[in-house]
C-alpha cells in the first residue's frame, strides 16, 4: 500500500509517495539541493530510489526547484501538456481569482511566491491519464482542469489523491475550501466530483490530509 509524506517547504509542500517504487509530486518552495538532501536523510530515503517527479500544474510554487530535484533524484519530470511553457520560461499558468475572497487571498499570497524559478525542461508531457504502476506506485496521474488548464491530480488505489491546488486549508480555520483561484469553476467542480468518486483521503499542495467527509460537507 502507499504511503505518503507531506514534505512542508515554506508556503508549499511536496509529497513523497512510497510503494514498491517512489515518486515526488511537486517541489515546495524555499527550498535548495542542501534542504531537500537533509530532509531525505531525515526520512533515511535515497533520493535516488524516485522514479518519477509530477508537476501537478504550472504555478511556480509547485515547481519552483525541479530542476534542482530532477538532479538530485535522476527521474524524469511530468506535467500535462498545458504547463509545458510555464515550466521552461519559469513563468506561471494563469492565476484567477474565482471570488472576492480569492482576490484578498491572492494579495496575502503574492508576496510568498517564489523569487527565482528556474527553467525546467519535463520530460514527459500528458493530455490525460498515465499509468503509474510502471513506476513502482499503484495508481494513476489524471487531467483534472478548473483551478488551471493544466491541472493534474494523483489517485492511488490505497483510496488516497493528491490534487494540487483543487483543496486548499482555509487560511482562518484549517478546514478545506475549494481552490480560491479557477480558470473555469464548472471544470473545478466536476474535477473535484470526479476524485470524490474514486478516492477517500484528499492531499493537497498547502494542507491536508481531508477526508472524504470533510469535503462532502464542505460542498
């Protein structure tokens, strides 16, 4: 069965997940070749033993030091098709409010975006789903569009999903809102409608782990 480590690396996380093989769901920020090496020894894992490291979507604090981890671990990088330019300009998907309280967020939060990105050039480039089992992980990566139009989401068969920025804390309570920011709020919705359908335990890119229950009464 899967396990998953929540790797907190200044505003955002990065998520280890381990089964036969391991793979790195994103990157954090704040972070350097000398952190995340200290953090692996800290797990006593060889950063070498990562397969694979998947970009859930094209905003730099999930990105932000991929290239410095694709190094570090020697696996390829993934991401959909749509964040491909995002990754090799060091630049951000689209980043949308969906509400007034998205606008405020987005103010508080500008100021914790990553300040020097680096170029990355994937390795592989999805438009739908991909198979992780090759990789030594039972699960699958699936196109999850809404907050952006190259959103990704992780569901492994252990009931658990990684989705990125779809599940976000809320910045009063802790308890998950839907993402503060959408490029279209109807595909963010049927996303989230879709992993409800096939996972229990929700990760995200800033908090997490929810339940199933959690985010039902949310909707």
């Amino acid at each position: 069965m899967s396990k998953i480590t929540t790797l907190p690396l200044g505003f955002a996380n990065a998520l280890l997940v381990r089964d036969k093989g391991a793979i790195l769901v994103d990157t954090g920020i704040n972070a350097n070749k000398k952190i995340y090496e200290e953090l692996f020894r800290e797990l006593d894992f060889n950063p070498r033993n990562i397969n694979l490291i998947v970009v859930t979507h094209g905003h730099a604090d999930h990105f932000a030091n991929a290239n410095e981890l694709k190094e570090i671990t020697g696996a390829p990088v993934l991401c959909h098709k749509e964040a491909v330019y995002a990754l090799q300009t060091a630049g951000n998907s689209a980043i949308v409010p969906r509400n007034e309280l998205g606008k405020s967020v987005f103010e508080i939060i500008k100021k914790n975006l990553p300040r020097s990105t680096k170029k990355v050039n994937p390795d592989i480039i999805v438009d739908s789903s991909f198979d992780l089992h090759p990789y030594g992980v039972a699960g699958k990566v699936v196109y999850t569009p809404g907050h952006t139009d190259c959103s990704l989401s992780i569901i492994l068969e252990s009931g658990d999903a990684i989705v990125g920025d779809m599940l976000v804390p809320s910045f009063f309570t802790g308890e998950p809102c839907v993402a503060y920011f959408a490029n279209n709020e109807k595909a963010l919705f049927a996303s989230l409608q879709m992993v409800l359908q096939q996972a229990s335990i929700f990760y995200g890119g800033h908090g997490g782990p929810f339940t199933k229950a959690e985010v039902l009464d949310l909707l």
